[in-house]
C-alpha cells in the first residue's frame, strides 16, 4: 500500500482523489461489499484500480473526488 501511495504520489494523483479512493475502501469495508459489485460499470476490482483512474487528474477532476470524498464520508451502508 505504501508503495502504491508512493507511486501515485510521483505521478500526480492528487491528495483528494486518493482520499476518495481510500473513503470508498473504507465504505466497502465497513458493508462486507466488494470493489466489482459495486464499480464494476468503472471496471474497479481493487482500490488500485481507483488509484491508476485518478492518475493523471485534473484540477477539475481533484475536486469531484473532493465532492465524492465526502459523499462516502457521509454514506451508510443501508
């Protein structure tokens, strides 16, 4: 996991992607519910493939992970 942060980190993912990326796993988590079941219209099967999405993010695409960040923050599972 470090080194994922690590690389996203060289590769200019930006802070509020990853935490989205990290509140979603945290949702997943919490509910017993899996990557596929519920990204699977994104193809996710694993918090990486989240991370690899949000690569390359703009500054407009950084605060729709924002919004979505809070969003899971937010979220229960039922």
């Amino acid at each position: 996991m470090r080194f994922a942060l690590l690389f996203l980190a060289l590769t200019g993912c930006k802070e509020d992607c990853v935490h989205m990326c990290q509140r979603m796993e945290t949702w997943l988590n919490e509910c017993g519910l899996t990557w596929e079941d519920n990204f699977s219209e994104q193809d996710w099967s694993s918090i990486d493939d989240c991370y690899d999405d949000h690569a390359e993010s703009s500054s407009k695409e950084d605060a729709t992970c924002r919004t979505r960040a809070k969003k899971y923050d937010k979220q229960s599972c039922w």
